[in-house]
C-alpha cells in the first residue's frame, strides 16, 4: 500500500456564469432556481433530501413534461438521461452543463457535506446555481471568490412570534414540533382525543409514508401535523403556524437548546408564499412532560451575526472534505481501515492551511468495514473476498452501522456478492398486515437499503428493483394504517394511576413520588 493523497474539489476552469442567490426560508431561492433551469431546458438540480430532489422533479415535470426531466436518487433512477435531471447530491454528477446546487450550507454538515462541497469547489460546469442561507456567504466567498456576485433575497411573508398556545386552541394549517417518536405520537394521540385529524412525521419513516401523510395534511384531509425537525429539511406545506411542543433536543451528545438557525429553520415552515399568507412561530403550553422555552422561540426575532449587512442566525465558513477510493492508493479492501485513518491524519495537516476545508470524519466508514471484517466465510474474512470496488460502495450504503438491523443487511450484501447465496426474497414476500408500526419501519429501512443495492449492484442479486419497490409500497400502506392505530393508542398513562403522562416515563409525577416517599419511609 502506498502513502494516501489529500485533494481539495477543485475546478480546473471555471464557470461562464455563476449566480448565488441567499436568503431564509420562503424567500424564493429555490423556486427562482428551478425556473431558471426550466429556461435553460438542461442541467442538473441537486437538493439536499430525496423529498426535496421528488418535490423539485414534480414541480419541473409540471412545466417541461415527464420526458425531459429525470431523477436521480440512491433508491431511485427515473429517466436518469434526460436533460434536466433532479439529484440528492451525493448522486449529482461532477460535469453538466448547468448545476443547481440547493442548499449550500449543508457543506458544514458533518456527516454529507463532502457532497456539497465538492460541487461547490469542484464541479466542472458551464453555469453555476448557488442557493441556501444568508450565513452561508463566508464559504461562498471563499470557494467561489470575494468578489462573487451575491443576490440577497428577504421573506416573502414575514415570520413573527405569536403567544403560547393551548392543545385544545390550536388552529388548522398548523405543525406541531416536538423531538422524538414517543412524543410525536403523545402529542399526536391527544389531538386525535379532541377530535383532530392528524399526520405524523418522524425520521424512521421511510419517504413514502412522509409523502402519504404529507398528502392528507395538503388534500385537507388531516388538519394538523406532529412532527419532528424533519419538517425543517425543505418540505413545502400549507401552513400557517408552527408551534413548538419542545425547544430542546438530543444531538447524539447531549440534549441541548435548539440554535437560533434551527428554530428559524423549523420555524420557517410557517407562511409559505403561495401556500399560506401567515407565518407565526409559537410555542405549546399546558402539556404534562413539556416545557418549551419562550426565550428559546423569540431569538429567532434577533440574528446575531451579520455577512454584507444581512442579518444571519449563523456563519457557514468551511465546507467538508472526504476521500474518493484513489485518494486512499490501495489495491486491496482489507487495506481500508488503515489508509482511512492515514488519510485522516494527514488530511487534517494538509488542509490546517485551508481555511474553508474541515476533514470528514471516517469512523463511520470504518465501522461498516469492521462489520464486513467479522462476518466469516470458512476462516476468512468476507470483507477480504469483496473486490475493492464493492467495498467501497458498501460502506457509502444508506445505513447506520450501530443500528442492528442495518449491519444484518450490510453483511448479507457482502455475503451475495462474494457468491455466498442470500435469499433476499424472504424481504419480498411476507405478509405486513398486522404488523406493528416499529417493526413496519424497520422493515422499511431494510427494503429502502435494498432498494439502493439493487441499483447499485445492478443485476448481482436475486431480486429486482421493481420486486422490492413492489414490497416498499405494500409496507408502506401497512404502515400508513399502523401509524393510525399507533396515534389511536399513543397517549402515555401512568402504569399505576391512569392519568396522562410524559411519554418517556412510566408513570406520573405524583405516582412516582409517592413510591419515593414509601422507600424512604420504610
């Protein structure tokens, strides 16, 4: 194995024409975007959720017709080679004639940034098309020059603070935030017991079961939504109100306040233009189990940064930079793990320099290696029969490696492709019906990975892409009807006296403290 390289995205000529256009939420940015490219009639939009890139292809097959736009996804290639194609943007590709890059600041993300930043720094394109937040102007600047041109845009219907809200006064067209699936489906389970119709948002469910319960808060059929910060990633919804359950979230760390650009972000939803002509901000009261915080709410009234005399919740000063497969110079995949962490290392020397580049942790890359590395074919490693190139693709998979589930997965991937047999039509042919929503997602989570593999390793293993789109849809109405009763049954009530309760506890304050009083009095 030789020594790793470091590379910085970098263009080797550079755009024609380059148009950066910031603002926040409801201020049009991407809606100008995307009837820029609709003029043009080529290129390529790359958005940071596969919800987002569907909206976007949708919206532009309405005005150009289903033949000249395509999309492109990890789970899903519709007439990839038409000229206006609609990307999430890991799968944009690196040269086009016109990119569309939404959502610039998701380059300081940790996790996905290296995708942004290396079409931001890196893309080779005739006509460049940047969007995203008013404090992403720093890493703007730096990539793309000081004197880039930047077009700020404001709302187009003004956000402002209300008042605390009640459960039982909160109006239609609203969304409720809180932070987890426990407390979506409380909140969720006591507006259904005043009478409300109700959709649910949460991460663990796959985008399907978003956009059928999405369909019924915008078809009028359900009047409110429960949901968590996923409401925040760009999803366009009719609604007036947005009010805060919870201002307070767990961040893989610690639980913590929510920053100002998040409750703006989240906050934003409210007053979409064209959609809705209100945009109020509040806060829920009354809730055994939840405080939010006023003062959290009303920082959104007061940006503390400022870019170009434009007020900003934050500054977005460095993008992400991860390694491509020839950066890490192996030729086998058992060398992996040591040129990942070689690479690593020498990246955060190299790039000390550089002030807009940050190093992508690899730890996750690294964990799925070890998962390959355990599972055992005789007395050797699968991870060691993988060609390199397989393995590489297998540890970008869409999965979380600590989740259990998804490293079953993972390996029997890894087990298909070395000639192990593995038969993935058990995943296509059961029964959902009566299944639990818990179990519904994680079933979904498994066949949205195998839905990437199927494109990814196309023609490699014993199952289609259609068989398993096929199985996501019958999961997905399973599922839909699971959330309906897990809402019917999702007020939490003390073990001991029946009352309603915080949902991440068994039993209520005055219960729990009377045992308390027992112990000691013993």
């Amino acid at each position: 194995m030789t020594t790793s390289r470091v590379r910085v995205p970098l263009r080797r000529s550079s755009p024609h024409r380059i148009e950066v256009f910031l603002g926040p939420t409801n201020s049009g940015k991407t809606h100008q975007a995307l009837a820029y490219l609709a003029l043009r009639g080529s290129g390529i939009y790359a958005a940071p959720l596969r919800m987002l890139a569907f909206e976007s292809y949708e919206r532009l097959c309405a005005k150009l017709g289903t033949d000249l736009v395509g999309l492109v996804t990890g789970e899903e290639h519709i007439n990839e080679h038409a000229p206006v194609v609609c990307c999430t943007a890991e799968m944009a590709p690196i040269r086009s004639n016109l990119l569309v890059l939404d959502e610039v600041q998701w380059a300081q993300d940790p996790d996905r940034g290296y995708a942004w930043t290396r079409l931001l720094a890196g893309a080779e394109v005739e006509e460049l098309y940047v969007t995203g937040e008013v404090g992403a102007a720093p890493l703007v600047k730096a990539v793309l020059g000081e004197d880039v041109p930047i077009t700020y845009l404001d709302r187009l219907c003004p956000l402002r603070v209300g008042h605390k809200v009640k459960l039982s006064t909160i109006p239609q067209s609203s969304v409720v935030v809180a932070f987890s699936r426990k407390a979506v489906l409380h909140l969720a389970g006591m507006l259904r017991d005043k009478g409300r119709n109700v959709s649910v948002l949460y991460g663990a469910l796959p985008p399907e079961v978003r956009r059928a319960q999405i369909e019924k808060f915008v078809a009028g059929e359900n009047d409110v939504v429960v949901a968590t910060d996923v409401i925040g990633h760009g999803i366009n919804l009719p609604v007036d109100q947005v009010i805060f359950a919870e201002t307070d979230k767990f961040d893989g760390t610690k639980r913590r306040n929510l920053e100002p650009w998040e409750t703006s972000q989240i906050g934003g939803r409210a007053g979409r233009y064209g959609l809705s002509d209100k945009g109020i901000v509040s806060w829920l009261g009354g809730i055994t189990g939840f405080a939010p915080s006023e003062e959290v709410i009303r920082a959104i009234e007061s940006p503390s940064k400022q870019v170009d005399n434009q007020a900003a919740y934050r500054l977005v000063k460095w993008g992400f930079v991860a390694p491509a497969l020839e950066d890490l110079q192996v030729t086998k995949p058992t060398e992996l793990v040591q040129a990942l962490v070689e690479w690593a290392n020498l990246a955060r020397e190299e790039l000390a320099g550089v002030k807009w580049a940050r190093v992508s942790s690899v730890e996750p890359f690294i964990a799925k290696l070890q998962i390959l590395r355990k599972i055992k074919v005789g007395k050797k490693s699968v991870l060691s029969l993988l060609s390199l190139d397989d393995a590489w693709k297998l540890i970008h998979a869409p999965c979380d490696p600590d989740e259990r589930a998804d490293a079953a997965i993972l390996s029997k991937l890894a087990l298909a492709l070395v000639g192990r047999i593995t038969n993935f039509t058990v995943f296509v042919n059961r029964n959902p019906r009566g299944a639990v929503a818990a179990r519904l997602e994680t079933w979904a989570r498994e066949l949205v990975m195998l839905r990437w593999a199927t494109l990814t390793f196309e023609g490699r293993l014993d199952i289609t892409h259609e068989a398993v789109s096929r199985q996501l849809d019958t999961v997905t109405d399973a599922l839909n009807a699971a959330l309906a009763r897990a809402v019917e049954n999702g007020v939490a009530r003390c073990i001991s006296c029946g009352k309603v309760c915080a949902p991440w506890f068994p039993k209520c304050d005055s219960c729990h403290a009377s045992r308390q009083h027992r112990h000691y009095d013993q």
